[in-house]
C-alpha cells in the first residue's frame, strides 16, 4: 500500500521533471536565438565582459574557500595552488601543437616543460605534506 | 570535440579545481582534495590535447617527459625545511610560462584565434601584455626570493638611494610600453615589456628583509595566479582565468594573513627596508642579569611540570630539531606531562611550514595549536619551552609603543610558571629588537644549538 503510493509519487515527480526539462530546453532555445544575432555583431566587448564575469565570481568564490582553509595547511595550500596556476599549461600545448616548428611552436614546447615541472613538483609535493599529517593514535 | 565539449571539460576541471582547496579546510580532507586537483589537470591537459589544431604529440610528450622527470625528482627529494625556497622556485617556473605563452601567442595569434600576426585586437594585446609583466616580475622576483631563502643572496634588505622612484619610473614606462604595444603592436614593445618586467620583479624583492619572506612567497603566489589569469584573458580561456582568480586570491590572502600576524602594513612589507639578520653576538645588558642553565636543569623542570607547551620557530628549522623535539616531548609524555605545540601565524618562513615540520617529525596535527587557539592557556601552564622563536614572544609588543613590533599579536609564554629559552646568544630577533623575556625572573636560558640542546635534555630525561 505504502509503496504503491510511493511509486505513484515518484511517477509523478518523473513528469513534473520531465516537464521542466523540456521547458528548460525551449528556454535554452529562445536564449540561443536571442544572443545568436548579438554574438558576431560584438564579440569582442561581450566575450571579455562574460570573462570578466567569470573572474569576478572565480575570486569571490576562491576567497570564500580560501577564508575556509585551516592555518595548519598553508603550506600545502601553497603548493597546490601552484600546481594548479601551471593550468597555463593548456595555452602552452596549443602553442606546442602545430605539426611544422616555428618560434612560438619553441616557445610552446619550452612552457609545456616549465610547467610540467610545477605539475608533477607541486602535486607531489603537496602529497608528501598531506600524508605526514596524521592524528593522535 | 565541438568547442561546447570542451567548454563543458574546462568547467569541470575549474570545479575540481575549486573543490581541491575546499578539501584543505581539515587535514582528514586534504588529501582527497588533493586527488581532486590532479584529476583536474588531467581534464584539462586531454582536453586540450583532443583540440583539432594539436598535432604534434611527440613533440609535446618529450616536453612533458623533461619537465614531469625533474619536477617529480625535485619533490621526491626534496628536505622539508627547504620547502619555502622550492615554492618560490615553482613560482617562478609558473612565471616564466606566463611569459612564453605570452610570447607564442604574439608571434602566432592566429592559432590562438587571436586575428593575424600584425593584426592582433588591441584589447588582447592588453591582456597578453599584462599576462606577460605579471609573469616576469614573478619570474625574476621568485628566483630572488629563492635566493635569499637558500642563502645564495644576502637576507639582508638591499636597500639604495632612490630606489622607489627608480621603480616608480619603471612602472610608469611599463604602462607607457604597454599602451605603445596595443597600439603599434611591434615585436620590439613585447620585448621591452618583458625586460623592464624582468628588471622590475629583482628591484621590487631586492630590499625585502629574510624574515619578511612569508609576505613576499604568499604575494608571488597570488602574482603566479594573476600572472595565468591575464593569459587565460588573452586565449578566452575560462578554465585559465578561474584557476588564476583562485589563486591570486588565494595568495593575497595569505600575505593579508602575514601581514597581520606581523602587524605590519602590506605597503610597508613591500616598501622593504625592515629588519635583516643581526649579528650582534652580545648586547649591552646593563645592569640586567640572565639566569641560564643546562639541559639536565630543563629536563628536571620539565618532568616536574603538568603542563609543558612548547613555542617552535625558524632557528628549530635551521637547527633541524623537529625529531630530537618529537623524541623529547614523547619522553615527557610517558612520564604523564601533557605536552602541546603553538604556532605563532608567521614562525618560519612560509605559512605553515613549522606545522610541516612537525608533521613530518609525526606530531599529531590535533596537538599542534594556532596562536588564538592555545594563547588563553599559557597562564595556567606550567612549562612554556622556547625553541628558535624569539620576536613572537617578545612582551614588548605589547607594553612598549617605541617597539619596533608593537602592536604585534604575540604568544603570551611569559605568563607561564617558568620559560625555557632555547638560544645560541643573547642576540636580537631580525626586528633587531631586545626581547626583555631573556631578563625575567621566570626565565631560564638553554644557551646552544636547539638539536643538541634537544638531545642533551632527552638523555637527561633518560
């Protein structure tokens, strides 16, 4: 009895999703047709204000985690947020990429090396540290 | 991969990213997070490496090969009492790529969708030379650190006459540089822009003192991620700009972190000029006199004592006492002392290293206090034990406005029954301040190397 009406509620909880999602997908759709026109006619100004959007948040938020963060771990906060500042590594792999060598394909490989350093230095690092810190037994 | 897969990959990597640091809130956590962070390169890396305009895998592997070979031969080998000047020298690696990027992204903006060479948006070529200045002051700025850290440059703050006006112009033609740059967009300006970066990062380090070196490797941090926020700017990365905004934010905070354990202003830090390492082996001492005494003397009070916390700072570092403390305070354990650590915020020289230390000397983390934790217990405390701090117990921060340190949030050991003072002479702290302590009647000094003394006491205790 009790299942009965359980399933029965979570059938109707299904639709009511279901419908949410398709009027999400028209809206995505009405979205898409309003800024596609907008896009190309001024993609420079509306691409930096949505970076620039993003980086505002990204700080708030990296300053709320931050805050969070037990004095006893600052150093490897330190080391891994180095390890993570080397996601340039992303620019420089699409420098290294192109088949033919050119200056910036050197210029790519030379920070693909550079930052594969931090990478593998800073999370293995961080590793060491974390793994030292142990409670009383 | 349509441009939206890999948009959705970056987004995922950025929250793994985010979710990284959220795990360093407790050490049960941290390691998890940790693995989070490496997932989330890993994304970010193959989803770069599925983009139809990266070809040459070799080339890349052998790239990798090089630098993942040292970088995981460097950490592995590491000693953790060189871990601040190992971070500054990651730093500057983080820098350097900024720099490159930049570079590659000039003389070939087309792959960056950036327009063709010559015909570069004037907006980008703003962020790509910011990107770049960013990344070569932390560049230069990082390996001068990380020189004074390891010894190969004097601690002492280098100071001249002029010095802030010299930087003062150099700043004010960077901005000049720059705006000729977008203008123009030479190869020469790009140039420019990077030696007068480069030249700026060593005059901006040079006059900071040694123990100001939590400040400056918190603020080369947060430069590290501002300097891959700009790049991340210029390709119209997100994933870039998320992971530099935390962080840059991330470092600022520590440096705000420091700053006010030192009660000191973030400017001042900068402006350098303070302190540096006092040699002065005897000071006048007037009509004051200095009970001292020997280890089979502390280890006596000691075992004697209910409560004993001991106060760590750098000169434990340099000593590498943190085993030959562990083994101590285990002793004292047995004999039913209870024993804890506290941690002034800016002992050693970078935020956190002596809980590093003595984590790796296998203290257990919940024995270990920060200075707002364990300050209101040092009156009812029996045994404070001293060893290689100094300037963070000094009384006079807080009786004596002249002091160099007022103001400076200290731990109270001198409300404790007795103070054991771990020192090799009655030397000054790096403020070049008289710390009154050493004068007390409740105060014994341990004159010697803080390991030997360590281990003088753990055979008494014996």
């Amino acid at each position: 009895m009790a299942s009965e009406k359980f399933t029965q509620g979570m059938e109707r909880l299904a639709e009511s999703a279901a419908d949410v999602a398709s009027q999400a997908d028209a809206l995505a759709a009405q979205a898409a047709a309003l800024v596609a026109p907008a896009a190309p006619a001024a993609s420079g100004g509306t691409t930096f204000v949505m970076l620039f959007t993003i980086f505002v948040l990204a700080v708030f938020v990296g300053y709320y985690v931050v805050w969070n963060v037990t004095p006893a771990l600052h150093s490897p906060l330190m080391s891994v947020t180095n390890a993570i500042s080397s996601v340039i590594i992303v620019g420089a792999l699409i420098a290294a990429g192109p088949a033919d060598w050119h200056l910036s394909k050197v210029f790519g490989f030379v920070a693909v090396a550079l930052a594969s350093v931090n990478i593998f230095g800073g999370f293995i690092v961080t590793q060491r540290m974390l793994q030292m810190f142990k409670k009383k037994k | 991969m349509s441009q939206n897969t890999a948009a959705f990959l970056y987004l995922i990597s950025s929250v793994l990213f985010v979710l990284a640091l959220r795990g360093l809130s407790s050490p049960t956590t941290a390691r998890q997070g940790n693995l989070f962070g490496i997932v989330g390169m890993v994304i970010a890396v193959a989803t770069t490496l599925a983009m139809p305009n990266v070809l040459s895998y070799t080339t890349i592997l052998v790239a990798v090969l090089i630098g993942g070979t040292a970088g995981t031969f460097i950490a592995l080998r590491i000693q953790m009492t060189a871990l601040p000047q190992l971070v500054a020298a990651f730093h500057s690696l983080v820098g350097l790529a900024a720099v490159f990027v930049a570079g590659a992204a000039f003389y070939a903006p087309e792959a960056y969708g950036l327009g063709a060479p010559g015909a570069i948006a004037a907006g980008s070529l703003v962020e790509m030379s910011l990107g770049t200045a960013i990344g070569a002051i932390t560049f230069t700025g990082s390996i001068i650190a990380f020189g004074k850290l390891q010894g190969l440059i004097t601690g002492k703050p280098l100071v001249f006459f002029g010095q802030h006006f010299v930087n003062l112009a150099l700043g004010i033609g960077l901005v000049v540089l720059i705006v000729w740059f977008a203008t123009a967009q030479p190869a020469l300006g790009f140039w420019a822009i990077v030696l007068i970066s480069l030249l700026l990062g060593v005059l901006l380090i040079v006059p900071i003192g040694g123990a100001d070196m939590p400040v400056v490797i918190s603020m080369l941090n947060s430069y590290s991620g501002w300097a891959a926020c700009g790049i991340g700017f210029t390709l119209s990365n997100p994933a870039l700009i998320i992971t530099g905004a935390l962080v840059g934010s991330s470092g600022a905070i520590l440096s705000y972190i420091m700053c006010k354990g030192m009660n000191r202003s973030f400017f001042s830090v900068i402006l350098g000029g303070f302190g540096g390492e006092t040699d002065a082996a005897a000071m006048d001492l007037g009509d004051r006199t200095v009970k001292s005494g020997s280890a089979a003397d502390a280890s006596f009070i000691m075992e004697n004592a209910a409560s004993v916390i001991i106060v760590p700072g750098y000169g434990m570092a340099v000593a590498q006492a943190q085993h030959a403390l562990r083994e101590m305070a285990d002793l004292l354990k047995s004999k039913g002392v209870t024993v804890r650590y506290a941690i002034h915020p800016v002992a050693g020289r970078m935020p956190g290293h002596m809980n590093v230390l003595l984590a790796e000397a296998n203290v257990p983390y919940d024995e270990v206090l920060e200075l707002d934790e364990i300050n209101r217990d040092f009156p009812s405390n029996d045994v404070a034990f001293v060893i290689g701090a100094n300037d963070v117990t000094n009384p006079s921060a807080k009786t004596d406005p002249t002091s160099p340190i007022y103001g400076m949030p200290i731990l109270d050991v001198e409300r404790s029954g007795t103070v054991l003072f771990v020192k090799r002479s009655l030397a000054s702290g790096y403020a070049g301040v008289d710390n009154p302590l050493f004068y007390r009647d409740n105060t014994m000094m341990l004159f010697g190397d803080a390991k030997q003394m360590c281990e003088g006491i753990i055979k008494a205790l014996e």
